[in-house]
C-alpha cells in the first residue's frame, strides 16, 4: 500500500505537482510562441488540461531546474537553432562545401528523466547533429554529425543542460527513466 501522500505509481502529490507545473509552463511557452496572444484564453485551458492528464499518468519524478538558469539556457538554445537552421540551409544552397556524415557514439553523464530526454530532444537542432539512438539502456546517444566538428556542440549542450539541472557528480550508467 502506497505511503501517505503517494499514488499507486509511487510518486508524491507534491512530485506531481510540480511535474504539472513544469508542463503546464512548457505548453503555454509553445503556444505562445506558435499562436502569439492569438486565442490565449485557449491556450491556458488547453496547457493546463495538457499539465492535469500529464501529471496524472507520469511515472517520471521531476528533476527542478534551477530558475534563474532558464534564460540563459532559452538564449543559448534559440542561438544554437539558429545557428544550425542557417548552417544546413546554407550547405543545401551551397552543396560544394564540405561534409563528412558521420555517426559517433557519445556518453552521457546526466541522470536518467528530464535532463536526458532534454538532451536527446534538444541535440537535434544545434548545429550539424541528429540524435539517432540511444543505446545501453539510455547510457550512450548515437549521434549522426555533418562533420567531426559538429561533435562540439555536442559536449556544449550536455555542458549546459548539466549547468541547467545542477547536476554535479557522475551519471555514467544511468539508465533512461
């Protein structure tokens, strides 16, 4: 029988909770950014139906980010895409400068849940990448890189969603959660 406070799934309202409130935050920030104010009355409702049914099947504990490091992290996300849509754009229009496609198996030292799924979400719109696989139980990405210089990017990301999380410490052989 569950502890007080804990669902059948094992996780605390509390836990809940905040996981809805993390969605919820998410949803409104898509929406808006994909609608504007446009219908915003419809975009609050449906992100907290969206926050509600998510909160209620998770089986994920929720991993916090610290707050003040989410600007930050947007900024250097929306710089990467950005960075990225241009520099495939421009190997398309310019198809004589050089690629090496390649695929890298990459280690990653995060804890299984949020900041692992951020990452592999996320890694396919910095410059030159594509998450292709995980592998070893979530423990190692296969990462489909333009050129081994692309690679960096890599290590950026893990760097930063590390910084994002406050993850100290080794992660090495975490599985997914």
């Amino acid at each position: 029988m569950p502890n007080e406070g804990t669902s059948s799934r094992g996780l605390t309202r509390r836990e809940r909770w905040i996981w809805a409130q993390h969605v919820f935050v998410a949803l409104v920030l898509m929406w808006f950014a994909l609608r504007g104010f446009e219908a915003w009355l419809v975009g609050l409702l449906t992100a907290l139906a969206g926050a509600g049914l998510s909160a209620a099947v998770t089986t994920i504990r929720p991993k916090a980010v610290v707050p003040w490091r989410v600007l930050p992290f947007a900024a250097f996300f929306l710089l990467a895409s950005l960075r990225g849509g241009l520099d495939v754009a421009w190997r398309a229009l310019h198809p004589s400068l050089p690629i090496e496609p390649q695929f890298r198996r990459f280690t990653l030292d995060l804890p299984g849940g949020q900041p692992r799924t951020m990452m592999v979400s996320a890694l396919s719109l910095m410059p030159g990448t594509l998450s292709a696989e995980l592998e070893d139980g979530g423990a190692t990405l296969v990462v489909h890189a333009l050129s081994a210089a692309a690679m960096d990017s890599v290590e950026q990301l893990q760097a930063r969603i590390r910084w994002l999380f406050a993850v100290r410490g080794s992660h090495l052989g975490e599985g997914l959660t």
